[in-house]
C-alpha cells in the first residue's frame, strides 16, 4: 500500500511537525538507551529527523533511516551528509532487505498508514531484522482528528467516517500492544502520553490539519465522498478548533519491546 500522506510537500511538513512541543519525539524517545557500538534502523525516517538527533545523541553507534520516498531519502542525506554514523536509504517496509540485522529498530508514526494485514508483516519484517534481544521501540497516534469538541453535525458524520478507516487506523495506538504480543515479542513497558492543544498551540495544529488534509488529499475525498465535503470539513474542523474553549487531543502510545533470545516459534509456543 502506498504513504497517503505522498507529497512532494511532505518532506518539510514532517521536517516542520517534529519541531513542534505537541510532537517532542526527545520525550517520546526518552526510554529507548541507545548505546555505543549499536546498530539502530529508524523505520520510516521521513525527513531524517528523528534518525538525525538520535546519531547526535550517540555518536559511537551507527543509525541507519529507512524511507519509501527517494525523493526523501535523497534530501535527508544531503541535508546530513556531515553526520558520519548517519545513513538513509530507500525500502518498502512490506519488503525489506536491508542485507543486515539491528540492535534496535524505532518506526514512529508510521504502521497506522498501513491495513491490519500489513502491519503482521512489517512486524514479522521487524522480528527478522532484529538480532536476538533485540529491542523494538514504536511510537504511533490514537485519536487523531477524532478527539475534537464541540463538533457541528457535518463535523461529526466526517468525523465517524474517518474513524471507520482502516488505513489509515485514526485509532491505532490502541492496538500496539496486542499486535506485538502476537507477533512474538515481549512488552517490556508501555504508556500513553496525551498531547493537548490550547489556544496557541491549536493554531500551529490547524496549520498540520491542513498540510495533512492537502497532502492526502485522495484519500479525504475517497473517504468523505467528494471535494465540496473536503473543503467543508477543512473549513469547519479549523473554525471550530480556532474557537475559544475547543478542545483537541490526541494520545500517543510508546510501546518497548523485546525480541527473545531464542526462536520466534519457540517465544510463540510458550505464550
């Protein structure tokens, strides 16, 4: 399946949200102890960068970013061709080949675009690229545009149609300890930090809604059924969320696990 978010954009939106306090990946990255010698595989890298701060944050391992697009991973590295252990390169999460297994595996934001089917695969890809206690750290969205009070009734039938999505799952970070369960991992620790947007901070988020909406602008059509509800919904969700006394969260699940010592079959049997 393809990124609906697909833009020539989409480079500098990512570029743009991570920079914002409602996306501090530095919190949400806060547990993952990255150490000297390892090898770690940012799964889906977007514009680099996560992948970037964490080959800062330790200079004596060596990241590697794993992008759909070309046209981002040829930006992300130029962008940081100095940083010496950091490297970018194309791969399908579906298919990955990547010719070498990992201390650590981060994908953030990334498995709610794909279908349930798709995700067993990409973790199952996930297993087999992670060498034996290998940790695999996932960060992803629950809630998004959803959680929004007041809602007109126009707001409210979009709003229901987007949460029948399954691909993008707007509800997906509910799932991730179950799927990593059953995909034979072991759940170290978990938690939701919730991300509020007040006065402020909602203006920056209408600007995201709409680089988001734009960006994947088939798929609100496909889903809300055609380009006059688009736009209605754009309108309205961005008025709304400007009103005094609005509210809009969203919580995001951080998920750290484990891969056993020992063969996939066998972690599985034994659950």
């Amino acid at each position: 399946m393809s990124y609906v978010l697909e833009s020539k954009n989409e480079f500098d939106r990512l570029d743009q949200q991570s920079k914002l306090p409602s996306y501090d990946y530095t919190e949400e990255l806060a547990h993952l102890d990255l150490r000297p010698g390892e090898e770690l595989l940012d799964a889906g890298s977007g514009s680099g960068i996560v992948a970037h701060y964490l080959a800062t944050l330790q200079p004596g391992a060596r990241i590697l970013g794993a992008e759909l697009s070309q046209e981002r991973v040829q930006r992300a590295n130029e962008k940081y061709k100095d940083q010496k252990n950091l490297g970018f390169t194309q791969a399908d999460l579906l298919h990955p080949d990547l010719g070498r297994k990992f201390d650590k595996i981060v994908c953030r934001y990334v498995l709610s675009h794909f279908n349930s089917k798709d995700v067993t695969t990409i973790l199952d890809g996930f297993y087999q690229h992670l060498k034996p206690n290998g940790i695999l750290y996932l960060v992803d969205v629950d809630g998004l545009f959803l959680n929004l009070y007041p809602q007109t009734p126009f707001l409210a039938k979009c709003l229901h149609k987007l949460g029948q999505s399954e691909a993008p799952n707007m509800n997906f970070g509910r799932t991730l300890p179950f799927l990593v369960h059953q995909s034979g991992f072991s759940t170290l620790q978990w938690e939701v930090l919730t991300k509020t947007f007040d006065h402020q901070s909602a203006k920056t988020e209408n600007q995201m809604i709409t680089a988001r909406i734009q960006n994947a602008h088939d798929f609100f059509k496909k889903t809300l059924g055609s380009e006059k509800a688009v736009d209605r919904f754009l309108a309205e969700y961005t008025s709304t969320l400007s009103k005094p006394g609005s509210s809009l969260f969203y919580n995001f699940f951080v998920l750290k696990s484990k891969k056993p010592g020992l063969s996939k079959l066998s972690a599985v049997k034994t659950n």
